[in-house]
C-alpha cells in the first residue's frame, strides 16, 4: 500500500525537539504572566469572513494564502493564518471590554499560510504574541514594544534589530497613498506586475517589495512620516522618548508598512541576520479601528506576533536535540521477572517520582542492556531468573559498573534519598 505523508510545508516535531520548546514556551508563559498578560486559546478554525473583513482583500495572506473552504452546513471556514483577528474576535464576543479597561492577552499556536515552503517559511507554524486592547496612549505601544524585544534579548538573540514607523491613522495612509501614487506615476511601466496591481489597489505595499530595483525606485519617494498631523508625530516621538527610557535600541524606517492593512500609527519589526532569508523574527504595530471593524465598539488596540520556528533556528535549538536520560531501567528475564518489574516500576514512579524503563520486548539480556545504554540509564535493575528464586535483584551503577544484591520487596528504598539520608 502507498504510504501517506504530511502535507509540504507542515512539519512533526519529536521529543528531542519538543523538550526545548517545552522549555522556550514555559519561559514564556512566565514572561507574560509578571507583565500581567493572561493567555487565550482560540480555536485554529474561524469563519473566513474574520479574516476576509480586517486583513484586507488585496493582501496576499487573504488572497492567495489562506487555507479556506466550504462547511458542509455553507459557511466558508479558514484555518486561521494569524492570531490578532481571533483574539479581537473573542474580545468582542466575550465583552472584555467590560471586565478590564485594558485588556492583556497573550498567546502560543498553531497559525496556517500557503506560502511558498523554505528555510524560516513553512505552511504550518507556531505563533507566539500578545495584544493589549483599550489603551490610545504612547507608554502602551512602549509596553508592547518592548516586551516583544526584551524575549529576544533575555534569551541571548544575537544581532537583533528593531525598526519601527508610524503610518498614521486611516485617513493619513489615504493622504500617503496618493502622494505616494503620485510620485510612483512616471515609473509604474517598471514596476512589477504585483507592484502594477498594488499600484492600482494598495498603492502603500508597494513599499514592501523586496526587488532591488523597486526598492532603487522607492528610496526617493516622500516619507509617510511628513503625511502624520500633529497629534500623530506627537504620538510617535512619545513612543521614541520611552523606548529611549527602556534602553531599547531602534532605527526608524518610513518604508515599514507590513503586509496587513489593519495596523495605524506605530508598526515595528524585530529581524536578526542570523537565521537566512526570512529574516523577520517579529512584528507587530497598533490597530486602532480594528476592533470597531469587526463590530465592537471603537478600541484602540496593540500588539506583536512571533514566530516560535525562527525564535527555535535563532537559538540554534532548531538541530540541537535534547539528550535522553531516565534514572533507572529494569532488565528482566522470564515470566516471573516481568511481573516483579512491572511493579517496581510502578513504585519507583509513584512513591518517588524518578524516570523509571522497562523492556518491553522481551528481549536477550544483552539487548536490554544496550536499550539501558541508550536511555542513558543512571541504574539498571537486574532480575534475572537466578535471583528472582532467591527473591532479590541487582542494582548496577551504570558509570562505576559496581553492583549489589537487594530484597525484592524493599528494593525500591534503595532509590529513596531521603530515606537513605536518615539512615546515614
Ligand atoms: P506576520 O503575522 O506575517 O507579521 O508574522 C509574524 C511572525 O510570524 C514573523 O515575523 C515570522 O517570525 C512568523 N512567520 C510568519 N509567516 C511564517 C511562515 N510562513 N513560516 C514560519 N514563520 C512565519
């Protein structure tokens, strides 16, 4: 018969892996809670319409990426390909808004784009950020902002930079887009045939554009930052003043949109050099009219997301695999070995807690020896046919070889160290 494989672009992770991201994500439970950020867990399906209505048609995340599909009972449904929507989603649906006058959630998942698969780029991937929704002012942009970047730096990212922007409010990326449109309008026959359709549509991401020659057309169009009112350049300079404060070491870049239409005022972007191409490890920025879109009510909002396989490639955990090591492995041989290991098994787990093996094929001596060998073993317990006659087993120290007999039915107190501390 075929066999069956994943699907391109969505990876298995095994224990060798998952016991560094156990690792990463306790940590970053931790780092949320003491912000005061509690978590949210949305389901990974959501009608498509969310993400139809605040991403914006024009984006490539809506337009070709998007996993969607017909529900038997109609709906179309999509696997969410990013976390804000749902989040703000639940916000409205649960009324936060009446519990907290700031809302803080955070969150760790699974998010699901067609993108092309590559090194950092893959169509399933994990999630991590936060979204703090009901604060307008600048010292919560710094709050967020500096959270998504101290998790880097507290976890020894190197080469990390922060750029960060400010696009205005809706009608200043209007008032951009035009100036931008009109400065664009004696080179669109050279730009691409994305960029020609941007042109038309979202002239504004034509600032994305990662082509040399686009970027050498780009370099000399006005910055959105002269399109900002008074109160927009105030907001920002606030924003660079705390980070200042916080240590928190940023470029400004005008050309910092990001792909999704839904942000306002600041937008940042955290890249290290060190992971390849897709260099971007975070981004996130405030989107003031996201909420009232989705038909809450009007809620300034912020927030970051992150990916967890770029933050894993970043630490160089991403080959690096944890090494497997148990306490104690027992080796039996015949019927009535396996019952008496079985059992001991059973008390060393519960009444003291170690990681405790047994062999499970019932193989030759030899072999369950080299099983204890892989395992790392710290001890082996022997019960051999010889000593179960005799109602004993063999405790091995597995570096030292040294070895001693022990009752069977008291065997386990052998591994109890605070017992063996009060008979000392
Ligand atoms: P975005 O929602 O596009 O701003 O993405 C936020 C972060 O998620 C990026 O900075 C990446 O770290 C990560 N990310 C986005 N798309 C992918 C992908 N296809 N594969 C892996 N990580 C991704």
């Amino acid at each position: 018969m075929m066999k069956i494989n994943s699907i391109k672009g969505m990876h298995d992770l095994f224990s060798s892996q998952t016991q560094n991201w156990k690792q990463i994500e306790n940590l970053l439970h931790n780092f949320f809670d003491i912000h005061g950020y509690g978590e949210i867990r949305t389901p990974v399906v959501e009608k498509a319409d969310l993400f139809n209505r605040v991403i914006g048609d024009e984006t490539d995340i809506v337009n070709k990426e998007m996993y969607s599909w017909k529900d038997q009972g109609g709906d179309v449904l999509a696997l969410r390909p990013e976390l804000t929507a749902p989040s703000v989603r639940s916000y409205i649906e649960h009324s936060m808004d009446k519990r907290n006058k700031v809302a803080k959630l955070y969150y760790i998942g699974p998010a699901f784009r067609r993108e092309r698969p590559q090194k950092g780029r893959q169509r399933q991937f994990y999630q991590y950020g936060i979204e703090a929704i009901g604060s307008e002012h600048p010292e919560q942009d710094a709050e967020v902002i500096s959270m998504a970047y101290n998790i880097f730096n507290m976890l020894g990212v190197e080469n990390l930079e922060l750029v960060i922007n400010s696009v205005g409010s809706r009608e200043t990326k209007k008032k951009y887009s035009k100036i931008l449109k009109e400065y664009l309008s004696d080179n669109v026959e050279d730009l691409s045939d994305v960029s020609k359709e941007r042109y038309a549509k979202n002239p504004l991401r034509i600032l994305d554009s990662k082509s040399k020659e686009e970027q050498n057309i780009i370099k000399g169009a006005p910055s959105i930052l002269e399109s900002l009112d008074d109160s927009e350049k105030k907001h920002f300079a606030q924003v660079q003043r705390f980070l200042d404060k916080l240590n928190i070491p940023y470029t400004i870049d005008p050309q910092l949109v990001r792909g999704l239409d839904y942000y306002t005022l600041t937008t940042f972007e955290i890249r290290t050099q060190s992971i390849g191409s897709q260099d971007a490890l975070c981004g996130g920025g405030r989107y003031n009219n996201l909420v009232e879109q989705l038909g809450g009510k009007s809620i300034p909002a912020i927030g970051f997301a992150a990916g967890m396989e770029r933050l894993m490639m970043a630490l160089n955990l991403d080959k690096q695999t944890a090494e497997a090591k148990i306490d104690v492995f027992v080796i039996s041989a015949g019927d009535d070995a396996v019952t008496n290991s079985l059992k001991i098994c059973d008390t060393l787990r519960n009444q003291l807690g170690i990681k405790v093996m047994m062999d499970f094929t019932r193989g030759s001596f030899k072999s369950q020896m080299r099983q204890a060998n892989k395992l790392n073993a710290e001890y082996v317990i022997i019960l051999g046919e010889e000593e179960i006659k005799r109602k004993v087993g063999i405790i091995k120290t597995m570096s030292s070889g040294e070895q001693f007999e022990a009752p069977l039915d008291t065997i386990h107190k052998h591994f109890d160290v605070e017992h063996s501390k009060d008979d000392e």
